[in-house]
C-alpha cells in the first residue's frame, strides 16, 4: 500500500487529502506546487530533471511550454516551504541537470521557524 502521508523533518504532506503542513501550519499550494513537491518528495535523494518534472506538470503533452517554467514553479514553492531562500533544506538544485529533494538525514533537524510553536 502506497504510503498516504510524506514527511521529512518538520514538513508534511498529506497526499490523501493533498495538504501540506510546516510545524502544524497549512501552507496553500497551487496544483503545479503540489504536484512537483509531490514528485520530488517521494524519492528524496534523486535527481529530476527538468524535462521529467515538467512531463509531470504537462503529462498531456500537448501544451507546448518551455523547460524553464520548472523553475519558476520551484522558486515559487521555496518561497512557500524554505525556510532560508538563500541556502535551501528542502529543494535542492543540481547545476544543469535539475531538482533533488534532500535526503531524510539533512532535513530531520527541527525547521528554525517551528521554534516557539
């Protein structure tokens, strides 16, 4: 059975009732937000590229789109989930190729914004 919850560190997303939390809070996600978050979260450690994540934004493949709108989806969901933009825990960018979500060791320590929560 598939799991129906991911989390890793303070950060946990629902997948049956497709909501995500951050130290108790719900935060909004676009159904792009969530469908990368969901991809990325599922297999902490790989790497995605570009094209894979945008086959699962567009998995029609009739919309012609440009591989570059991935990063725009992503900085608009680090700007929802990190907490630093300028040093990310959670979405990792890999230098040419794409997008990994960090492996369960690095984001297990306590998110600085659930402090006093």
């Amino acid at each position: 059975m598939p799991p129906k919850v991911i989390a890793h560190g303070d950060l946990i997303l629902d997948l049956e009732n497709r909501r995500l939390t951050i130290c108790g809070k719900t935060v909004e996600l676009t159904p792009h937000e969530y469908a990368l978050l969901k991809a990325l979260a599922s297999r902490p450690g790989r790497t995605y590229t570009r094209d894979e994540l945008l086959a699962r934004l567009y998995p029609a493949g009739d919309t012609v789109v440009v591989d570059r709108v991935v990063d725009v989806h992503i900085g608009k969901l680090r700007q929802k989930i990190e907490p630093r933009l300028s040093s990310p825990t959670y979405i990792i960018t890999v230098r040419g190729i794409g997008y990994r979500f960090a492996d369960r060791a690095s984001v297990n320590s306590p998110d600085d914004r659930c402090a006093g929560t």
